[in-house]
C-alpha cells in the first residue's frame, strides 16, 4: 500500500503514550493527526524529530476529531472528570455537524480502581449513550478496547532506533475487545499493516479483563511461590529438630548448638526442597495419566486442583531452579575439609585431598545444575517459543527427567559415604525415617519409578497412547 493510501491516524492525547504509538505509525508511512487541549507543535517536533514534520500535526481535541478518517486512538488519562469532558465537547460537536461518519475510538487505558465494575472503555460508552440521544449518530461511534497491555517504552523503542534488528524483534499481541465485529476488524487489519499481531479478544463487556491483566503482579506466581517457599521454611524447622532428636550419638541441646552450622544447614535443606520439589513438578504428570486411565478418554477435564496444579509446573520448576542454585552458591563454601571432613582424606601434611565419593558428588551435582539450567532457559517463552513442540517437549521431559535422576544419584551419593556404618539403628525404621539424606530419596525414587512404568510398560504406556491420540475410550479404539 502506498502512503497516499494509508489511512489518516488520529490519536488524542500528546503523552508518552501518544508518541509512542504515533512513532508506530509514522514509521509505516501513515499520517497522524493529534488532539490536544493545548496544541504545541514545537513539542511534537521535538519528540518526532526523526520523522517528516509534513506527516504529522496538532489541533484542538474537535478539530482533530473533524479530520479524523475512522480510527481515533484515546491517549489521555482515565479520569472521571477528563473523559466526561472529552464526551461533553465530542458529543457537542455531533449535535451540530450536519456530516456524520462512523467513528472508531480506541480506548488504551488500564484499570485503576480496585472497586470499580465496569471497564474504563465501557463507562466511556455509557458518557455517549447518556449524552447522544439520537441512535443513529450513536450507532456511529465504536468503542473498542485494545493495545493497554503493551507499555509505552517497549512501543516506541524499537524505532528509536529503527534498524531491521530491532523491528524484526517486535513481538506485539494485541487483543481487541469491542461490540462492533466491523470495528475490531478494521483495527486488526491496520495493526497488521504495522506488523502487529492483533486478535478479536470478545466483547466490549470482555474489556475489564484486559484491564484488570494489566493490574495484577505475578498472579500466576502467588500459589506456586506460597507451596516453594513454605516448604523451604518448613524443611529448615524440620531438618533442625531431626537432627537434634535422632543423632547419630546422644548430645545435649547446648552442644547440639555448639556443633551447629547454620551455613552447612542451609545447604542440606536448598538441596533437599530443590530435588523434592522438582519432583513435585513432575508429580503432576503422573497424576494427570492415572486420571486419563481412570476416564479412559482425553475429553474429561481434570479436577481444578489438577488442574491448576498442572499450569503451575512452570512457576514451580523455576521456583526449584532458583532454590537449586542457591544451593549450588553455599555449596562452593562448604565444599572444604572444615565443612566436609568426610569428603576429604587426611593426609600427614594436614592437606586433605578430596574422596572419590566427593569428588563424584560434585561431578552429579554440577551436571543436575547444568541440566536444570537448559531446562528453566527453555520456560522463558522468547528460547522456548523457538523450539519446535518436539525439541520443547525433549528438554522439558527427557531432560527434566535426567536432571532429577541426577540430583537424586548426588544425594545418594551424600548417604553412601556412612553406608557401612554399624550401629544399632541402621536399617531400623526409626533410622529409615530420620535420616535426611534418605528422606529426600524417597519421593523423587517414587516418582521416576511411576514415571518409568507410565512410559516403558506396554499395557500401561499403549493405552495412555490411545487416549493421547483421541479415542473416547481405549476399549472403541481397541474394537
């Protein structure tokens, strides 16, 4: 489309929002005409320098409206006051002119109070509905709700610079909500002509949603962070009294202290929370394939908790992953023969070189990081939207699944050091149940071994795949 052709933009407001998406358009060869209630063109030269002056300029809110070919984006603030005011003089304006086109108001802006019912696009269209009492001048102004995800500074950065790098970078989604399909059509097709990805989101009643995204921080974080970080406290209370009240040899509390290391407990517990709760991400699996089993059909929806169980696997993994590298800091200071006797042998120079169980602790622990590295790169979605869904699916499964049975051979590795201690309580269930290092071997063990049987045993794994692959019950797609 050649730039005679490309529809005039209209934006209201001369904000950084309004430059932002102005730049947007000016890029792109369209002409855009601003509203103001106080018109500076000099202002706008100097924030759109690197563009021709002949492509845009700046009129009162009613004049601009009046230029206006179809699309006016709103650009101001979502005050009561501002957008009665900006009704009352468009609605005025209406009243007297004689030439009536439709129009398509592009409501940008977020949700702000908390007590509020209705979006700020919908209380927009109300102001019209009270003050326009002809229908068929109503019947000409769309109100539509799009582009309040997308931030100023990430809309106007790539053209502060415009090289091909950076606009081949542009990852915008735009959801578009509105009453009018005609409308929310139109501003598709102009957003494609910018090379911006915008999608027919549902009604205008639907807009609160988008508005409310926009107001919520880490929403999909809160449980996940909740079920992490209390079982980490917990861990650091249980592992502290565990060791007090089944020692290895009798001790008072005081001396309990007095050999105490907060450090190297620290360390214990990162490392216990990091391989259970990695275990709990791929818990989930197992779990949702005994109910697909049950049903016998992939079309039943799961239990809620399922559910959002299932959906918080990312959040939960990279939870692990942070907690899993914490671990791997305080391991690199309690790796020494201060900390770690056992791990080292004593030589008659008092210099201890470290044990082969040490040195393969090491070898397991740095390899279970590095996997989980690969693994938690591939959650971001920028790395794993690059992936194919069978190179996505490789790293979170395989991979994950190599990562966990890594981290559970270092801990193994940890307790094989006292195997062939003999006292009284080895393989007692006292000394089963007490002893950390163990402990933390048991769920990860259970879930591999359920994972294994889900996978590789036939009768089990060939009816999961006829269920994954669609049929309604294994038993029709058998016959």
């Amino acid at each position: 489309m050649s730039p005679a052709n490309r529809e005039k933009i209209t934006v209201i407001g001369t904000g950084n929002y309004a430059i932002s998406i102005s730049k947007l358009f000016l890029h792109h060869g369209h002409e855009v005409i601003f509203g103001s209630r106080n018109p500076n063109l000099n202002y706008l030269k100097q924030n759109l320098s690197e563009f021709n002056e002949r492509n845009f300029n700046v009129f009162s809110i009613e004049d601009a409206w009046m230029q206006s070919e179809s699309i006016i984006f709103l650009a101001i603030l979502a005050d009561e006051a501002i957008y009665e005011n900006f009704a009352e003089k468009i609605c005025q304006l209406l009243s007297r002119s004689n030439k009536q086109t439709s129009k398509i108001i592009v409501e940008i802006s977020n949700w702000t109070d908390k007590n509020q019912q209705i979006s700020n696009a919908e209380r927009l269209q109300n102001l019209f509905k009270d003050k326009l009492d002809e229908k068929s001048i109503l019947s000409k102004i769309n109100v539509i709700k799009a582009f309040n995800l997308i931030n100023a500074y990430s809309l106007s950065n790539p053209f502060e610079s415009p090289t091909k790098a950076n606009l081949a970078n542009l990852e915008f989604r735009v959801p578009v909500a509105g009453d009018s399909e005609q409308a929310k059509q139109k501003l598709i097709d102009l957003c494609a002509q910018v090379g911006i990805l915008a999608y027919n989101y549902g009604d205008l009643q639907d807009s609160l949603q988008l508005e409310k995204t926009n107001s919520t921080t880490f929403s999909e974080w809160k449980i996940p962070s909740l079920i992490s970080f209390g079982f980490l406290a917990f861990n650091f209370i249980w592992v502290f009294l565990i060791y007090f009240y089944f020692p290895k040899k009798p001790q008072s509390f005081s001396e309990y202290l007095a050999d105490f290391s907060l450090l190297s407990h620290t360390n214990k517990v990162l490392g216990f929370t990091t391989l259970n709760l990695l275990a709990f991400v791929y818990f989930a699996y197992v779990i949702a394939s005994i109910f697909q089993l049950k049903y016998g059909t992939k079309y039943q929806k799961f239990p809620s908790w399922l559910d959002n169980w299932l959906k918080s696997r990312k959040q939960l993994g990279l939870l692990a992953f942070l907690i899993g590298t914490f671990h791997a800091i305080a391991s690199l200071f309690v790796t020494n023969p201060q900390y770690l006797k056992d791990w080292h042998y004593k030589l008659s120079n008092g210099v201890g070189r470290m044990t082969l169980n040490g040195e393969l602790n090491i070898l397991t622990g740095i390899t279970a990081y590095l996997l989980m590295i690969i693994v938690a790169l591939t959650s971001i979605n920028s790395i794993g939207n690059s992936l194919n869904w069978s190179e996505w699916r490789f790293v979170q499964s395989k991979m994950g699944i190599s990562c966990l049975t890594m981290g559970l051979v270092h801990d193994a590795l940890m307790y094989f050091r006292i195997y062939n201690e003999k006292d009284e309580n080895n393989y007692s269930l006292v000394y089963l149940v007490t002893r950390v290092k163990l402990i933390a071997i048991y769920f990860p063990l259970m879930v591999l071994i359920s994972r294994f049987i889900l996978a590789y045993c036939t009768p089990i794994s060939r009816r999961l795949e006829l269920i994954r692959n669609g049929s309604v019950t294994c038993n029709q797609k058998e016959n």
